[in-house]
C-alpha cells in the first residue's frame, strides 16, 4: 500500500493535469466570455454554463476525498424552484450571478487550470525522469549522440555510455525524490482546491443555520404529532376504561344489596377492565420510553428488542457507558423501526445489528440476507428516522442492491454520561 | 413463612402487607429501596422475597440486581420479582442459574389474590412462576421451529401452563381434565421436544423454560 501509493499519486497528478488543462480552462474561457456578452445570450447561456461548472466542481470534490483524503464541503445557496417563461430567465441569472460561491468557482477554474495543472504535471514528471536516464544508459545515448549533439541529463552530457551510466544513477535520485514528491504536491493541490472550493466560514455557518432551522422545525412537528397520539391514545384508551369502572363502582354499589349475583358479575367485568386499561397503559408506555431503555440503557433495550424480533437476531454491542438519553431513545427507536421494516419487507431470516462507540459517534449498523432492493424514499420509515436523527446531527446511510443483502448504518455524534453496570 | 418485600410505592406496598398477612404470611421486612433491600435479604435469609423490579435510588432495574446478587451470595433463594413490565432478557437473567426458586410476573396478577397467593407459596418451595406473557413471548419466537410446530393444540396448552410452573394437579384443574391426562400429555410433550422425562415438577419446569429460551 505505501509503496504502491507514490506511483498511483504520480499517474493519478498526470491524470488531474489532463483534466485540468482542457476542461477547467475551457469551463473558465465559457464563464468569463457569457458573463461578458449579458444580453441575451449570456442571460440564457452564463446559468447553464454556471451549473456545468457545478457539476464538474462536484466530481473533482469527490476526487479529492476519493484519491487524496480531502473533504470538500459544498458552498452553495440551495437552489431555488425556477419559473418558466422569461421571469425563469431572469431568476436563474440572478442564481448564478449572486450566489459568491459562483465567483469562487471561478477563480478556481483558472487556478486549478494553472497552478493545479503544473503541479499534476511535476508529480507526474520529477519520478518519471528517472527512468528516461536508464532509457539512455541502455543504449539510447548511441543513436542521439550519433544524429548529431549528445543529450544533456541535467547536468551531465551525455556522450558515451560512462556518462550515460552517470545518468542512470542521477534517474534513481530522480524517481526517489519524485516519488516522494508526488503524493505531497497533490496533497497541496488538492488543499489549493479545497481553498477555493469549501464554504468560506461564513458560508459554512449560514448552511448551519439552514440546517438547524429546518431539523429543529422537523424536530417540533415530530414531538407535536407524538403528543397528539399520546393524547388520542389516553383519551380512547385508559381513560374511557376508567370512567366505564366507575360507573360499573357505581352500579354495583347501587345493586350490592338488592342482587348481590349480579353485583358480582359487574365487579368481575370491572376488574378485567382495569386490567386491560393497565395493558393499554403498557403499551403505550413502551411507545413513549421503553422500560428496558430507562433501566438498562442502549445495549439492553436493543438486546430486548431483538429477542421479541421474529427473525434470527444476533446483536452486539460495544458502549463504555450510558449515552445522553434523547440519544438513548432516537437510537432505540430508528433501530426498532429498521428491525420492524426488515421483519416486514426484505424477506430476511436473519439480522446483525452491531452498535459500538467510536470517536465521540455511536454507530449503530443494522445488516439482514433479505432480497434488498429497499428504497429511502419508498415510504419505508427510513425518511422518518432519518430526520429524528437529523435532530441530533446524526446520518442514516441505506445500501440495499436487489437480491440484497440490506444495510442500514447510522451515526449520531454524542458523549457518554455514566459508565454501564 | 417469612417474607422480605421490596416496593417503593407506598400504596401497594400496604396492599401487598395486608395481602400476604391475610393469608398468613409474616412480614420479616418491607423496604423501599435497593441498598436496603440488598441488605434484608442477606440477612434475614427469607423464606421467600417480593420485590419490584424498579427501585430507588436509581430508579432503574436495582430490584432485579438485587435479587440476583441475592441468589448468587445464597443459592437458591426464592425471589418473585414483580414489574410493570415483562421483559424476556430478565426473565433469561433470573432463569439463568438453573436452580429454580424464581418467580417474575406482572404486578397486575396481584388483582388475582388466590393466584398470586399461590405464586408465591411455589416460588417459596422451590418452584418457578412466570408470567403467562413471558410464556406466550417465548412461543410465538418459538412458532416457526421444527419440534413445537409437532404439538397438538392440547398440548400446546398443558405445555404454556407448565412453562408458567404449575403442578400437573392445578394444570388439570385448570383445563378440567384428569390429573392421569395431563400426566399422558407432558410425556407426549417430552418426547416431541426430545427431553429427558423427569418426576420432579420444578426440575421439568426448568427443562421446558431451558428448551424455549435456547432458540
């Protein structure tokens, strides 16, 4: 791997160079002429251009985490629904145009076209001008020297196979040095980039806010709609069964002397409500904050949970301590739910869930051999869960290729309060 | 018969006083909290405890890990753990030691007086009393599987009473037939499940709840 890495570094910085020079220059030409030309053609083309460049910026963000580590956030306001007709015009002009994170683009265009390409090239060269010095010591200095002149190897001219060999042990330096260079100089384009391309702070906390405002509203909804049920439930459930006791409390009292046989088949149908209102009550308890959860903590719910499951359930579970409990009970609640939609719709026998703390994240994986083919958007819950966690911050990952198998992974940044028993 | 009981909430700790006075029961101690109760039970030594699985001052499972530490400091102390919930994982937990003496059901079966009453006095002797919803918890993960799938409706019946821990003599009260019958039906029982069969009540129990929990 790592010594494999430096020669990738070195055709992956040639690769990036091609790239660069062609399309980031032409992208960079296309933007400055139509914001140049405006009316008309720049009003309709400069938008289509802009999101062109968009595009492209996102698959080099993604190839600056996928070949050298380097995350690039986006910078961009959330697009806006467009009109149609020519006000649409107008409006998708002024997304372009106001949007600062457009210019930075720009700006980035040229750079990376410029600086970006040469660098790329450098990696790419610096390692590969060695092997052109074993090129000459094997022979090739004879047919050059004899057109005519004799090859100057950096400072050595080459002139006979002495001095070709002299060049040989020179290219050796030249791969060694190169190969170093190579991963740090596209280690420092692809920082360049991201220089340009991440969120200024300030943008980087506006997005914040955005994102706050719109969980912290999903947030409310979800708490008023789950009081709602709680209210309905109590309301139809145990409270109509107390008030039907009371009235049988009340008949019985009435009847006790008068027909005690009926007396006591009422204060049989009385008890058996009360115990239906206590099972009601069960049940909804369990709803709002299992029991298990409140006196075991994350692991043991989950364990609990996994047992009542009708699928083959294997869990483990590695926490140092009890997590936050709105932590505690989002998690307990996206893992009830994926396990309920496996036991539903995958067809699956068998189910992992792993749930371990790593590096101040829970991270809760949910894996089942059903048929996949499992869909965020298809109205399966995950749409839910995920915005319960969205709450916290936390991410919910779906990959279910048909024929399977599902995995659900989701993370949510918290801290441990008190070490488990 | 000396009873340890352990409840924090002060109405149905009274409740549960008179109740097991009325029924000639002696009170040696009620406590209110798990340190206490820890306390009680080792040195008192009950005939048997009646505790509650949630407890100050923690408010989580402290009855229950009471309890368990109980049993492992004195084997075999009978503890019937009462909650408001039944939870398999727990019942797993007190079933865990293999040697009987446990009861777990829900404190709604104290509505019952004459079925709790006997609970008690089971767990007291070495029995066990589990919660008719632990039982039918266990079955239902169990319905898919090969050797339960074999029982015929009766059995399947005697099979949820046993597991429950009762004696054949109150299995065949309950279903209104013959002690002989039931005695026919729980070696059919043992046969299909490829248990080994046994005299002893309590050993039996343990050999059914052992044989649905390993699934």
């Amino acid at each position: 791997m790592r010594i494999g890495a430096a020669p990738l570094a070195a055709v992956r910085g040639l690769a990036l160079a091609l790239l660069a020079l062609p399309v980031s220059l032409a992208l960079f030409i296309f933007s400055v002429v139509f914001f140049a030309v405006t009316f008309p053609i720049g009003f309709l083309l400069f938008p289509v251009v802009i999101a062109g460049v968009r595009s492209y910026a996102g698959a080099r963000r993604r190839l600056a985490y996928t070949w050298f580590g380097v995350e690039i956030k986006e910078p961009y306001k959330p697009r806006p629904r467009f009109r149609r007709g020519l006000r649409g015009v107008f409006q998708r002009y002024r997304w372009a145009v106001a949007d600062p994170a457009t210019w930075r683009d720009v700006l980035w265009l040229f750079v990376d076209a410029t600086v970006g390409a040469v660098l790329g090239l450098v990696a790419f060269a610096v390692p590969m001008y060695g092997p052109y010095g074993w090129v000459l010591a094997a022979g090739v200095w004879k047919p050059i020297f004899e057109s005519g002149g004799g090859d100057w190897y950096t400072f050595i001219h080459v002139v006979d196979q002495n001095s070709a060999d002299n060049a040989a042990l020179l290219g050796v330096v030249y791969t060694l040095i190169g190969l170093w260079l190579a991963p740090r100089l596209l280690r420092a384009s692809s920082l360049l980039t991201r220089g340009l391309l991440a969120p200024t702070r300030e943008r980087e906390l506006e997005l914040r806010v955005a994102h706050l405002t719109e969980s912290r509203s999903d947030a409310l909804d979800t708490q008023a709609a789950e009081l709602r049920r709680i209210e309905r439930d109590l309301h139809d459930g145990a409270q109509a069964r107390l008030v039907a006791m009371g009235m049988s409390l009340g008949a019985i009292e009435h009847l006790m002397d008068r027909d005690p046989e009926k007396a006591r088949r009422l204060l049989a149908e009385a008890r058996e409500s009360s115990s239906k209102a206590l099972t009601e009550l069960r049940d909804l308890v369990r709803g709002i904050h299992p029991p298990v959860l409140a006196e075991r903590g994350l692991g043991d719910a989950v364990r609990a949970l996994a047992m009542a499951s009708p699928l083959n359930t294997e869990v483990s579970v590695e926490l140092p301590g009890r997590l936050e409990a709105p932590v505690e009970s989002a998690a307990y609640f996206a893992v009830s739910e994926v396990l309920t939609n496996a036991a539903k719709h995958s067809g699956a026998r068998r189910v992992w869930i792993d749930i371990r703390y790593e590096d101040d994240r829970l991270r809760l994986v949910i894996t089942d051999d059903g048929h996949g083919g499992a869909d965020a958007s298809g109205g399966t819950g995950l749409l839910g869960i995920e915005r319960r966690l969205g709450t916290f911050d936390g991410v919910l990952a779906l990959s279910s290729p048909v024929g399977g198998p599902t995995m659900v992974t989701m993370e949510l940044p918290c801290v441990l309060t008190a070490p488990g028993h | 018969m000396r009873v340890v009981l352990a409840e924090d909430l002060f109405l149905l700790r009274d409740g549960l006083i008179r109740l097991l006075e009325a029924y000639g029961f002696e009170i040696a101690a009620a406590v209110d909290n798990g340190p206490e109760l820890t306390r009680a039970l080792l040195t008192i030594k009950p005939d048997v405890a009646v505790v509650d699985v949630r407890l100050p001052p923690s408010f989580t499972d402290e009855g229950l890990q009471a309890a368990l530490h109980a049993r492992r400091e004195v084997p075999g102390l009978p503890v019937l753990v009462l909650s408001q919930h039944v939870e398999q994982l727990y019942a797993r937990e007190l079933l865990a030691d293999g040697s009987g003496g446990v009861g777990y059901l829900l404190k709604d079966r104290v509505f019952d007086a004459d079925q709790f009453v006997d609970a008690v006095r089971r767990v007291a002797g070495g029995g066990t009393a589990m919660d008719p919803q632990v039982i039918s918890q266990l079955l239902a993960r169990n319905a898919r599987n090969e050797p339960l799938g074999g029982l015929t409706p009766r059995e399947r019946e005697v099979l949820e009473l046993m597991a429950e821990g009762r004696s054949n003599t109150a299995i065949a009260q309950r279903l209104v037939i013959t002690e002989r019958a039931v005695a026919k039906h729980t070696s059919n029982i043992f046969g299909k499940l490829n248990l080994p069969p046994s005299d002893d009540d309590n050993r039996r129990v343990l050999a059914v709840l052992a044989f649905l929990d390993r699934s």
